[in-house]
C-alpha cells in the first residue's frame, strides 16, 4: 500500500514545525528561575508575591518539577494539570503523549495490516491516539458524578458536627475520616492544608477550582461569609443538602422521562457508522466509491456534516439542566 503524497508533507510540515518550537523554547531564558520565584514568595518580597500568592500552589510544588517542552506547549490549549487533578490519575504530560503516540502508531499498523483505504487510515490513527485522553475525560466524570453524590450527605455530617461544638476544621477531618473518596480525601486535603497555615478561605476557591460543582460553590460562600459576618452554618449546610437531594430526585425523574430519547440518539449516531464498517469488510469495492468518486467525497462529507449536527440537535433536545 503506496502512502499518498500528501500525508507524506504534511508529517513532514509538522516534524519540522516541532523541531523549530523545541529550539526556540529551548534557547528561551526566563527572567528568574524557579527557586528564585519560590524564595520571593517565601520571603515575601518582589513582585512574584501578589502573582503566586493568588494561586497558593508555588511553594508546595517540588523543584524538579519544571514544566517541559509538553507542558509548555500544551499549556496553550488547556490546563492538562488540572484535568489530571480533577481525574485524580498518576499522569504527566509527557506520558500522556507518549501512551497517545504509541496507541496512535498501533493504530496505523493495524491499518496497514488489514489493508485499509488510505483515507481510513488516518481516522484509526486519530482514534486509536485519542484514546488515553477520553480515558482521562471519562474518569473525570464518573469522579465529578461521585463527588456530587457524595455532597448532601457530607453537609448533613458537618452540620452535625457544627451542632456538637465541633470546629470547621474538625468537621472537614470528620468526612475525610467517614467518607471514602473522592470526596473524603478532597476534605482531608482542606484539612491538611489548615494544618499547614493555607488559609480557609484559599483552600476553599482551590477545592472549587478542582471540583467545577454548583453547590460546592453555594457551600464555599457560606462558609466564607459565616466566617466574616457570622451565622448559623449549620443550618446552612442543612439547606444545602436538602436543596441537593430535590435536585438529584428531580434530575431522576428528567432522565426517566428522556431515556427513550437518549437511547434513539445512540442508536441513530452509530448506525451509520457500524453500518459503514460491516459493509466495507463485506463488499470494498461498494463503499470505495465514496472515496474515488468527486460525488461521493461530497455525499460523505455531507453525510459526516449532518451526522454531528444531528449529535448537537440530539443532545440539545434530552440534555435538560436541573
């Protein structure tokens, strides 16, 4: 099988556009170094302490770990360190690369192996590389899900813990002891950083930074104004889970009502392209000519155009907010 001429300067076009981002990011020289930039905040002088006190995370950073050649690069597109934060996954840039890269290039050979049209090739290299990332994407839902599940009943044990004449601090060791993850170690880390002089308020903005949740953030202000004006917590929380519980009841009842949607959805989405596959294994010649033929790339196209609208049309309709 004969690569085409253009895929050829296209992987040409990019490894010569990484090699020039990797010497220019090489030869770059920051202004101050990392150790200089922790001792300022440290030391509290310069101007790094109104930037790195805002973000509270400089000085529990390790020195060694200094962003690389991925990280920087990627760093454009997104804060991958957070969606592994958020993931709660041992993962780096670097590997993630490297597993997308190796999967990737499984994914070519496998195409190779079977003989595929060259135009096919690349959606398995693309598919098989994007794997790992789903992965991360999919753990971080399934984590966020769990954490809001979890939410009613770690309010109702802090209000209770309030109304024993336990402290804030206490009650947050209380559900990192009772509660098993994710939100149990998500407190304890609140609770750990207490000990460590962060203050409450800090440790707060930073759980709602790594749990993007609406009623944790309901949860942090509270706390937040209780602290400056005072209140009732307790019965705040209170209200908190109870709002929490009618919510989770009414969004069973809105997932009830549209799972028949839902599933027609799934059913219309991937019809088409299971379809497509079992045809090419059976007959190649039949769907090659939406490949040679001029009409044919039109009607795929199109096809692969109203495919996705009908996914955003789909969502759109049965993706109802509680």
């Amino acid at each position: 099988m004969t690569i085409p001429p253009l895929w050829i300067a296209i992987a040409v076009f990019v490894g010569a556009a990484a090699l020039v981002a990797g010497l220019a990011l090489s030869f770059r020289n920051p202004h101050t170094t990392r150790l200089e930039s922790r001792l300022e905040v440290y030391a509290k002088t310069g101007s790094a302490l109104t930037k790195e006190q805002k973000s509270g995370s400089l000085l529990a950073e390790p020195l060694e770990d200094s962003p690389g050649f991925f990280e920087r690069f990627l760093s454009r597109f997104g804060n991958l360190s957070l969606l592994f934060e958020q993931a709660d996954v041992a993962m780096t840039v670097p590997r993630l690369v490297l597993f997308s890269a190796g999967l990737a290039v499984m994914g070519g050979l496998l195409g190779l192996v079977l003989r595929w049209h060259g135009a096919i090739v690349p959606v398995g290299i693309f598919g098989a590389g994007s794997l790992p990332l789903l992965w991360i994407f999919w753990r971080r839902k399934q984590r966020l899900k769990h954490f809001a599940q979890q939410l009613p009943d770690a309010m109702e044990m802090l209000a209770r813990a309030l109304r024993a004449g336990q402290s804030l601090a206490a009650g947050f060791q209380m559900i990192a002891a009772e509660m098993p993850p994710p939100i149990g170690k998500e407190f304890g880390r609140i609770f750990e950083e207490q000990n460590l002089g962060v203050p409450m308020e800090q440790s707060l903005r930073d759980l709602t930074e790594r749990i993007p949740n609406l009623d944790l953030k309901f949860f942090a202000t509270a706390v937040i104004l209780q602290r400056q004006t005072g209140g009732d917590l307790a019965e705040i929380l209170d209200k908190i889970g109870r709002l929490i519980r009618e919510r989770f009841q009414l969004w069973g009842q809105v997932q009830a009502l549209t799972a028949e949607g839902r599933l027609s959805g799934v059913v219309l989405l991937a019809l088409p392209v299971l379809l497509f596959f079992v045809v090419y294994q059976l007959n190649r010649d039949y769907v090659m000519v939406l490949f040679n033929d001029p009409m044919g790339k039109k009607m795929l196209a199109g096809a692969i155009g109203m495919q996705i609208l009908g996914a955003f049309v789909i969502k759109k309709i049965v993706n109802i907010q509680v």
